[in-house]
C-alpha cells in the first residue's frame, strides 16, 4: 500500500539578483543613467521537489528541473536620460 507524504522537503531556492547604477551629469538639470541588471547572477538551477509516494521507485528522487525553474543568468542593460 503506498501513502503519499505531503511533507517531505526540496532543496529549497537560492536566487540572486543584482543592480548596478551610474549617474553622469550632462548639464546642471540633464543628468544620463546607465543600469545593469542582473538575474540569477550566479546561474543556479532550481530543483522540482522529490518524489512523495512511499513504495514507489521515485520517492525522494528529484528526477525533473522545477516548472517554477530561474531561467539561466539574465543580463539587462539600460541608458535613460533624466530632465
């Protein structure tokens, strides 16, 4: 007989994001701004959780990438004058 444990733990998330900003004065009421983004800077992977049926082969196996997965590192640039 197989019972299904609800409880049983993933490994959890570790996503990091990052920002950097630059301000260059043009004139004394013109100003430019470079942004850089960075998602999942560290480009880690996010596991589905482990199989939760007990007497079934995958119990405990994290067999599968999250659907919720981070997609791989992400960078964004911007330049943006501000008036």
């Amino acid at each position: 007989m197989a019972h299904t444990l609800p409880d049983v733990r993933g490994p959890g998330i570790n996503n990091f994001d990052m920002s950097l900003v630059k301000v260059f004065p043009i004139r004394e009421r013109l100003k430019a701004q470079l942004r850089g983004e960075f998602f999942n800077i560290w480009n880690r992977t996010q596991f589905a959780n482990p199989g939760t049926t007990q007497g079934n082969a995958q119990f405990g196996v994290i067999s599968n990438i999250s659907n919720d997965a981070n997609p791989a590192r992400q960078v964004q640039l911007a330049l943006k004058t501000v008036f």
